[in-house]
C-alpha cells in the first residue's frame, strides 16, 4: 500500500466517524421533538482487489 491509499483510507474512516457524530448530536437535539424519528448511519468497509480502502458512509454501491 502507498502512502497515497492509507491517507485516504484514514480521510474516509474520520469523514465516517464526523458522519456518525453528526447523526448522534441531531438524535440528542431532537430528543424532545414528538413525531421526531431517530436517525441511523450506515458504514460499511470498501473494499477493492482484497484490500480495505476506506469506509462507504450510507448505501455501499451495488
């Protein structure tokens, strides 16, 4: 792996973690509001020729 992929596999991971906080301070802001519907992320591992590149952050492409 060149230096180049594992920067941008970290880049992804962080942009997924900043993602899932995001949802949790939108569910806490919004704890009180009725008809409020809790928000999910969805994360899952990109892979590409056996090797980990990243983190896909809602539906990984079919």
């Amino acid at each position: 792996m060149s230096l180049s992929s594992i920067l941008n596999s970290a880049k992804s991971g962080l942009a997924a973690s900043q993602a899932g906080m995001q949802t949790v301070s939108t569910n806490i802001a919004n704890v009180g509001t009725a008809g409020y519907a809790r928000q999910t992320v969805s994360q899952s591992a990109s892979i590409a020729g056996g090797n980990v590149t990243g983190v896909v952050v809602g539906s990984p492409p079919a």
